[in-house]
C-alpha cells in the first residue's frame, strides 16, 4: 500500500503531536491540553488517511465512523468516575479488537487476489491478530470482574496452565502455517485464521480469569500495552509508520504503568499473572483474630478526635469508591479545615482498581492536587500525625508487610500505625483482598468506625460541625 | 523485508521516547494517562480506514467496517473521557 507524500508528512506531524500531547500530561496545569492535542493528531491522521485513499463505499466507512463516535461519545459523557476502570478496560478492548478485525480485513483482501501471504505479511499478520484478540477477550473478562458479572475472585481449575500452554502452542503451530511455511492438509488458509483467532480469544480469558479484583490495576496496565502493541502490529501489516509509532507510545505507556503497579504491591508480574492471589481461597485467612479485641466509635465520637486534632491524614481505598463517598468525605475534611485542621490526603499507588484511580475520585469531590502525597511523600509524616482517617482501604495500610513471614511481605505500605491515634472506617472487621488479617484494627491506638463509608461520612459531617 | 526493518527502527525509537515521556507522569495523572494512552491506541483506525478503503464489498468490508466502529469508540470516549477527568484536575 502506497502512502502519498502529503499523507505520509501528515503522518509525521501527527507523530510529533502524539509525543507533545503525552508529554504535557507531566503536569496537571498542562494535562488537559496535551489530551486535546493528542485528539487534534488523531484527527489528522484520520483526514489524511480519508484524503489519500480512493474510497470505494463511502457510505460504509461513514456509517461506522458515526456509530463508533456515538457510541464512545455516549460512554464517556455518563460514565460514573467510580466506574473509570471498567470504562477503560472495556475500551482497550475495542482497540485491540480493532487491531485484530485490520488484521482479518487484510487477509480476506489478499486471499481474494489470489495472491499467497508471505513470510512476512503471514508473521505481521498472525502477531496483529493474535495480540489484538487476546486484549480484546481479556478486557471484556476484566471488565467483567470489575462491574460484577463475573466473581473477582481467581477463576482456577485444574490443569488451567497446561490447557493455556497447549492452546499457545497450536497457536504457534497455526500461525507458523499462516506464515505459508507448511500446510495443514488441505485446510483453506481462512479456515486456519478463523481457528488462530478462536484459540486466541480463549486464550485471552484463560489469561485474566485466574486474576483476582485486587490485582486488577496490573491487569489494565497491561491490557492497555498490549492494545498499544496491537495498533503497532497492525501498523506493520499495512506498512503505516503513525501506527507503529502510536501504538509503540501505547505500549510504553501501558508497560510502564504495569511496573509501577506490580513494584507497589513487591510482586513479580509472573506471580500476578499466574498466582492467583487473593479471594476467598486463601489460606493464611485465619492467623490471629482469635482472643484480639477491636475497639470501636460512633461518629460522634470520631467527630471529636477529628475536630480537635491538628494534623490529619486520610487514607482512602476502594471502599470509597464502592460507597461514591468522595463528595461526603470532601464536605467533612473541609469542616475540619475550618476549624483549623491540617488536612491532607496519602494515596497507596494501588488504592483503588485502577493506576490513580483516587487520584481522580478525590479530583471529582473538587479535592485539590496539591493535597495529595504519594506513599514515599507522605510516609514520614505519619510519625507526626494526629489522627489518620482511613477510609475503605484494608492491605495498603497493613502492618503485617513487615512481617517476613506474611503474604505481603515486602509490600510497601502507608505507616499509618505510627500516627497517634487511627480512625478505620470500614464495613467490618473481615480480611483485605490478600485474604489476611490486619493487626492495624487490634492497636491500642486504633478506633474501628463500623458502617457503609457514604452514610458514616454523612454522620460525620453533621457530628463535626457540633463538636 | 526492508519495510519491515525500517518499521522496527521506528518501533524501538518511538518504545524509548514513549518510555521518556511517560516515566515523568506523576501518579496523580496515571489514569487519564492511561485513558489518553488508550484512545491513542485507537490509532488502529487509520488501518481500518485502509483496508476498507480499498474493497467495496464482501467480508473484507465487514471485517473493516466492524474494525472502524471499535477504533472509533476508543477514540471518541478515549479522548472525551479524558477531557471530562483532567477538567476536574485544579489547583487550591
């Protein structure tokens, strides 16, 4: 495929325009920005694509533009912030499946010329498929997981990793007979595509069922690179340098972020991919409990040491974004602030379900950045804290990290037990997502405050404002 | 074989400039990074542009005009639903 002179400076430009964009979201004053430039480059590209094609059926290619437009459109204007991780996990989907359908569209093309696939276009090919496929079956079962219609809890059966390992097989024996190297008997060369692509759709849930809720920021940071590998792909099969470039900056992107997350949580990527870690299953649920005794306070009472502290820190997990509580926690920090408290926020990179997942909600609750600290900025601190407030959030604050002989070991945590006093405001007293027990709720110095973090945030709220 | 030497040139360079830019992004952002990233990858769309560009009927068709309608979802709600979060992203 012959790519213009124009279209290919086109091309280029939007390149450049791709890396500024990214490289404004260092910042958030210039973040907003940077995603619109990138939107203006995605633009181009498109016209200089339409521009420089001639185009058979118009009416197909602008139907599906308007369709795919609208329906992302509607997605991204009524998608509740909670909801985030889903959104994104599903849309990573669609772009590794539209990776994977360029890469089907082109072979059904070249076959109807009669022209056989070659070594390369065969590899460019199966690679693009493959790779799109597996995003795309692999990001409907995490969103799956995330909205609820399939159980967070690690899927396993038995022989589950051998099942996987014969099913890459043969799709290394199926794509190397796409490369043209040999055949399967007599089998029509869309046959063994269709086959290729069917494995790899299971391919692609066998991968994310074993994965557990908790380790579901890995798994959308790693969808995300191989959506960004699969555009790559794509771009090699039809000879286009913006995608290759695009999709490469995709897959650093979604690398990068996969790294940060499995170094919070000290877990290789192979212990997240295959360890099925977490859920019910686990057995180290039942250490200690047994004669420890947890002290608990009403909101009146957690309204009081609030009020009357000088530095305070909240700690915020899933189950504030489980309980949309982010508006009611904002109103209560600003009562304090009021009265004179210092207030600030302590982020775990993995508090939420999604890399900044909190960064987000507390930016929805009009909470400003700058009163946000990452654990290595804010761990110090603890030791000269009032009172910490942790709110829906169980492993990223759990002593027991230090304890070599944990299943955390080694995670790095929030020190929240060496403030003064800790105010945990929690469901219950049951395990975290690892499945273990958290000697943070046993401390001499920590307050249980039992309830849904929405309704305990508004009794909050209202008992502040009396003290 | 030399289109694609020259396309793993640009894929290796553009992987370590991704990795340079992106490192700097600090936590607050990952999301919106993550979601900016995602519609990026919707890039796929050119692709599917030309492929369905040149075949006016048949399964290529079908497989083309499917793959824009997924491209453009990515891209559209990428880019719309990181708009919506960076606004809410200010300063004291």
């Amino acid at each position: 495929m012959d790519v213009s002179l124009g279209a290919e400076l086109a091309y280029l430009f939007s390149s450049v325009l791709f890396v500024v964009g990214l490289k404004r979201l260092q910042s958030p004053a210039t973040a907003r920005g940077g995603n619109r430039l990138a939107a203006l480059a995605m633009l181009i590209a498109i016209v200089a694509t339409l521009v420089d094609n001639q185009v058979l059926n118009w009416t197909g290619i602008a139907a599906g533009m308007v369709v795919g437009s609208l329906i992302g459109g509607l997605a991204a204007r009524t998608v509740k912030m909670t909801d985030m991780p889903q959104l994104v996990g599903i849309f990573n989907g669609f772009g590794g499946g539209a990776s994977a359908l360029v890469a089907a569209a082109e072979l059904v093309r070249v076959q109807s010329t009669n022209i056989d696939l070659g070594l390369g276009d065969g590899f460019t090919i199966a690679i693009s498929c493959l790779i799109g496929t597996v995003t795309f079956s692999g990001s409907f079962v995490a969103f799956g997981k995330l909205q609820g219609v399939v159980s967070g809890n690690p899927i396993t059966f038995p022989l589950q990793k051998t099942l996987s390992a014969l099913l890459f097989l043969t799709i290394l024996v199926l794509g190397t007979s796409m490369m043209g190297v040999f055949e399967i008997g007599a089998l029509p060369a869309l046959t063994v595509f269709s086959v290729f692509t069917a494995i790899a759709l299971l391919l692609g849930v066998l991968l994310v069922i074993p994965i557990g809720g908790a380790d579901m920021p890995v798994v959308i940071s790693l969808l995300n690179s191989y959506s960004g590998l699969a555009a790559s792909a794509a771009g090699f099969v039809i000879g286009n340098n913006v995608l290759i470039i695009s999709g490469a900056l995709v897959g650093a992107a979604g690398l990068i972020l996969t790294m940060i997350m499995c170094k919070a949580m000290n877990r290789s990527l192979a212990n997240v991919a295959f360890g099925a870690f977490g859920g019910e299953t686990s057995s180290a649920a039942q250490i200690g409990s047994g004669d420890q005794t947890a002290r608990s306070v009403d909101a009146e009472g957690a309204a009081m040491i609030l009020a009357y502290a000088q530095s305070v820190v909240v700690v915020p997990g899933y189950g504030l974004a489980v309980a949309q509580a982010q508006h009611e926690l904002r109103k209560a920090m600003d009562n304090l602030e009021e009265r004179g408290v210092d207030v600030k926020y302590a982020i775990h990179p993995v508090a939420g379900r999604m890399p900044g997942h909190m960064n987000v909600l507390l930016a929805e609750a009009d909470v400003p950045y700058d009163k946000l600290f990452d654990l290595d900025e804010i761990n110090e601190d603890f030791g000269r804290t009032d009172v910490v407030l942790v709110v829906g959030a169980n492993d990223v604050v759990n002593p027991e990290a230090h304890n070599p002989e944990s299943v955390i070991a080694g995670m790095p945590i929030l020190d929240v037990d060496k403030a003064k006093s800790v105010i945990i405001m929690k469901r219950s007293l049951s395990p975290g997502f690892a499945g273990i027990d958290n000697p943070l709720f046993y401390m001499g110095h920590s307050l249980m405050f039992f309830g849904d973090a929405k309704s305990s945030m508004t009794d909050l709220v209202r008992e502040v404002r009396e003290a | 074989m030399g289109e694609m030497v020259v396309g793993l040139y640009v894929f290796v360079l553009a992987t370590l400039t991704g990795r340079e830019v992106i490192t700097k992004v600090p936590p607050t952002l990952h999301t919106p990074l993550m979601s900016g990233a995602n519609a990026i990858s919707g890039i796929a769309v050119v692709g599917a542009l030309v492929v369905s560009a040149q075949v006016d009927s048949g399964l290529a068709q079908i497989l083309g005009i499917a793959a824009i309608v997924m491209a453009m979802i990515n891209v559209v709600g990428g880019f719309m639903v990181t708009d919506r979060m960076l606004e809410m992203f200010k300063k004291n």
